[in-house]
C-alpha cells in the first residue's frame, strides 16, 4: 500500500489558518498511514535537505528544473557523510533517476500552482510547510526549506 498526500482547496481565502491547520490534520493522517524510516544513528545529528520544487507549470523549462534538481540531489548523495536525508515537496514527481535513491523522499502536494509570479513565494512556503510537517512527524528538530 502506498497511501498518497493529498493537500486541497485554496489557501488565499479568509480561512487560511483553519485552511492549513485542516491541512497540516491531513498530513498528520497520511504519515499515520505509513512506516517512517529514520536515518538517524545514536547521539548524531541528521541534515535534513528541504527542497520545495518549482512547479512545471510555472516554468519555462522543466528539462532545466529537472536537470538542476538532479545535480543538485548528486552533489548531497555524494556526499562522504551519509547522516542526511532529502525531502521534496512539488505537484509534478520530476523523471529522474537521483529521485530513487533512499534518502530521497518526494512528497506530492495537490493545492494548485501559482499562476503568476506574485504568488511563487506563498507557493514554495506550502510546499515548504508540508515538508516542516513530515520532518517534525520523523523526529527532526529544525528545519530550513530551500
């Protein structure tokens, strides 16, 4: 079974802390639902890598998102410390092959994408706070969404 996060309705209206606070109840069912695994090892400390992803919608060239996500997902799986994790939240599961590593963790947001630039900042902050919601549910304390 692999239950999907589903995140609805618009959060521009008058309601959006009860909008979100519905939400953020949505995403608590979700990891409810499945097995959290954490890479943590006794008495260290973990890096979570937060990436809120760029619609493909609201791009110009998803090849180029795609293509900057994968180096950027090399560049940490590289890494000589393996104590970390990568969590990213977007409405489209780019096609790449980084985004099947282990420690690599896509999480499908459903609200819709920004139509216009105005409203790239209040998008990647939704992203970013069901990111913030997973890590909390897994056990991390803080938490910097890029």
């Amino acid at each position: 079974m692999n239950p999907q996060l589903e995140i609805t309705g618009d959060l521009s209206s008058d309601n959006v802390k009860q909008t979100l606070l519905e939400h953020l109840d949505q995403v608590d069912d979700y990891f409810e639902k499945i097995k959290i695994v954490v890479y943590n090892k006794p008495n260290e400390v973990e890096v979570a890598f937060a990436i809120s992803l760029k619609s493909k919608r609201s791009s110009r060239n998803w090849t180029r998102v795609q293509n900057n996500l994968a180096r950027t997902l090399r560049s940490i799986i590289n890494n000589t410390d393996q104590n970390f994790r990568i969590v990213i939240a977007g409405h489209e599961k780019p096609n790449i092959t980084e985004m099947k590593h282990e420690r690599v963790t896509w999480l499908p947001v459903h609200f819709p994408p920004p139509t216009h630039i105005s409203k790239y900042s209040s998008d990647k902050f939704r992203k970013c706070r069901v990111i913030g919601a997973y890590l909390r549910r897994s056990g991390s304390q803080d938490t910097l969404c890029l």
